[in-house]
C-alpha cells in the first residue's frame, strides 16, 4: 500500500490496516528505523491476532457484541444446508 505524508508530516494509514490491527483514534504506535525502511506497530505491544497451538485467535475486544454461541448454530446450520445439496 501507498500513502502521502503531509505538510505537517503526518500520514494517514489506509483504513483496511487500521480495521485489521484495531488502531483507532487516539491508539498510540510506535514508528523505529528499520534496515529497508520504517516500522510502525502498536505502542501496547498487543497484536489484533496471536497464535496459541497453531491457531489465530483474536486477542482484545470485539468491535461489536457477538454471541459466539448463535454464530457458531447459524454456522453450522449453513454448512449442514450446503452439504445437503451436495455444495460442500
């Protein structure tokens, strides 16, 4: 991805990233010199993803409340539906 510093140097960091390492406003980072450039991570030190026994699991707070219990019935009701059509 591409982006412009400003005048001011500030840079705006493409929403997708922002939605994919939870950096909202406010949300301090930490930027270090880097061999082939800058790195720029989050000052807590939390990542949005960790991995624990090979499996990504979202570490924080959801930005919506989700019932965990529903989402996994509609899940499965659709997966069920799809192979009893013979879809997957």
């Amino acid at each position: 991805m591409v982006t412009t510093i400003d005048g001011a140097g500030r840079l705006v960091v493409p929403k997708s990233l922002r939605e994919q390492f939870n950096l909202t406003p406010g949300c301090e980072l930490v930027i270090e010199a880097a061999a082939n450039g800058i790195t720029l991570r989050r000052a807590d030190g939390e990542p949005a993803l960790i991995r624990k026994q090979g499996i990504l699991v979202h570490h924080g707070t959801a930005r919506v409340p989700v019932d965990i219990g529903e989402f996994v019935r509609a899940e499965r009701r659709a997966r069920s539906t799809r192979i009893a059509r013979g879809v997957g």
